[in-house]
C-alpha cells in the first residue's frame, strides 16, 4: 500500500490554508502537468506549481476564478473557467495529458463569506447557492420540487431523520408565501427540529440543498471515469470531500477500478476487463491530523482518497 509521507507546508494564501496539501502532495510526488478542476484560492494549485509542476486550474465559479487570478497572478498557472466534467473542458484535459488530476469538493470559505452568493444562512442571504451563478437557484428547487423530493435530499444529504416533516413544513410554508431568503429555511428548520436546533442542523441542511442546485453527488458519479480516462499512464486522481455521500461514491469508484473482475456473483467465468485499471492509493480515508484541524476547523470532515491508472491504461 502506498505510503502517505508528512511534511512542512508553505504554499498557503494568508487567507486560504490549503486542506491535506502535504498529503495530497506525497499522493503525486512526481507530478509533472496537474490539473486542479476545482481551483477555489488555489492553495493546492500553487503547491504544485511551486514544486515545478505545469498546472492548470479550472473552476466553475467565475467569481471564484477572478478572485484566484489575482491571488496567484505571477505564479504562471494557467486558468480556466467552466464545469471540469463539460466536454469541452474534458477535450482539453485530455489534450494535456495531465499525472495528476485534483478535486477538492464543497464549498470554499470565500463563497460562504460572501452573503450575495446565497450559500449562508446568515439571515437575509438571498437562497441562491449556484455554483456557476447559472441554472436554477436554491429558492427555484425550494418553491417547486415534490415533497417527495424534497424529503429525499435532505434524507440523503443530511441525514436528517426527520426529513419527511421538514419537507412537508416547507411545502407548508411556501403555499402562503415563496422562500426567498435564509431566514425562511432557517424557519422551517426550526419549526421542525425544535428551537434547540442551531448552526449545525442549518449548515448541515443548507449543504444537502446546494448539494441539490448543483447536482454535486450525480455530476461526481458520471465524472470520476471521465476524468480518470483523460489522465497520462500512471497518472494520480485524487479526491477530497467533505460529504458522506461524495466520499461514498469515490470510494466505492476507486475500490472497482482497482479490482480485476466486476462480473456479477455466480459467473461461470469472467466477461468483463480482467484486470484492474490501476491502484488504489488509500485503502482508507486520508483525513487531517488534530494539529491541522486546530488551524484549520474546515478539514475536520475532509476525506482525502487516491487512485493511480496502470502504466499502460491512458
């Protein structure tokens, strides 16, 4: 198994700490062209540029993108901005033939700060939550979706066990009036969860919507193969969530890349590739040590996972 090896981090932006860098770092340590499909401050990206790597960083937030331009104006990486699993995005990835292809999922503490993009639930934030500021918006999905729907999201993106009345609350309260703002979710949560309920019962509710806006858990699904078929031979893909339903679908994408047969149970003999597509990295999770969460609390619940193509799989 690969060995995951610690060491001193001094690439960080004064106002963005790079989550698990060293560690991503020991992941490739090689990397010679990388690309960062979610750049955010570009912590990692100017890591790997530093260390001499050809990097280009791709973000699907324009105003995220603007905001790293001049955070990392001299730094040489390229930038581009758009959707890292859109076709024309992944035409050009491949093109340059990346050994390192970088997510880092979520949200970053830049589009929280700002109460305009509306993925706060600091009151009167607009329920916007868009990533690309494109499609529908929080409120959109809030007004409209099934009761059904509703209770699915919050049930699989947050857990929440109560998921059904919260739906039906919601739907309650939009037949008076539309949800436009924070304040009208942080009140239906209330309404349900009781008045005890606090900022973590909103962070974890507001995270499973823009989950939803942005189609995060399904887009990931689709896009691991994609990704991973775009790396050079032996090229790294790595990984880091923040969401149990994210970490789930990396895990269990990585696990069967890294198997030699995916032929169902009782198969007289095998018909699928019979072989692996390459090696998994991390047999567990990577998560920050108490000494970077202490710095860091937005690493707490991140989740670091690795997977290297074969030599001869492009």
């Amino acid at each position: 198994m690969f060995c995951v090896r610690r060491f001193a981090v001094t690439h960080a932006s004064a106002s963005h700490i790079p989550v698990l860098l060293s560690e991503l770092l020991a992941l490739a340590p090689d990397a010679k062209r990388a690309v960062d499909g979610t750049l955010g401050d570009g912590g990692h990206a100017a890591a790997l540029r530093a260390r001499g790597a050809e990097v280009i960083g791709i973000d699907r937030d324009p105003g995220a993108l603007e905001r790293a331009r001049l955070l990392l104006s001299d730094s040489g990486i390229r930038f581009s901005q758009g959707n890292v699993f859109a076709a024309d995005m992944l035409e050009a990835i491949g093109r340059f033939a990346p050994d390192l292809i970088l997510l880092d999922l979520g949200v970053s503490s830049f589009q929280l700060d700002a109460d305009a993009r509306g993925f706060t639930f600091r009151p009167g934030a607009p329920l916007d939550m868009r990533m690309s500021g494109e499609g529908e918006t929080a409120a959109d999905l809030l007004n409209a979706a099934e009761p059904a729907q509703l209770a699915a999201w919050f049930r699989d993106y947050a857990d929440e066990r109560r998921a059904t009345r919260l739906a039906q609350e919601i739907v309650r309260r939009r037949s008076r009036a539309p949800l436009q703002v924070s304040d009208d979710l942080v009140n239906a949560i209330r309404a349900v969860l009781g008045p005890r309920s606090g900022p973590a019962d909103f962070a974890r509710l507001f995270q499973a919507v823009r989950i939803a806006v942005n189609q995060e858990v399904s887009r990931l699904e689709a896009g691991l193969p994609l990704l991973r078929d775009r790396l050079a031979p032996g090229g790294t893909l790595a990984v880091i969530s923040y969401h149990s339903g994210e970490d789930r679908v990396v895990k269990h994408s990585f696990r069967e890349w890294s198997r030699d047969c995916i032929c169902p149970p009782r198969t007289p003999r095998c018909i699928c590739r019979g072989k692996p597509l390459g090696q998994l990295l991390t047999r567990r999770a990577i998560t920050a040590t108490a000494a970077e969460v202490a710095a860091n609390p937005r690493a707490r619940s991140a989740r670091l996972r690795g997977f290297r193509v074969s030599p001869d799989e492009a």
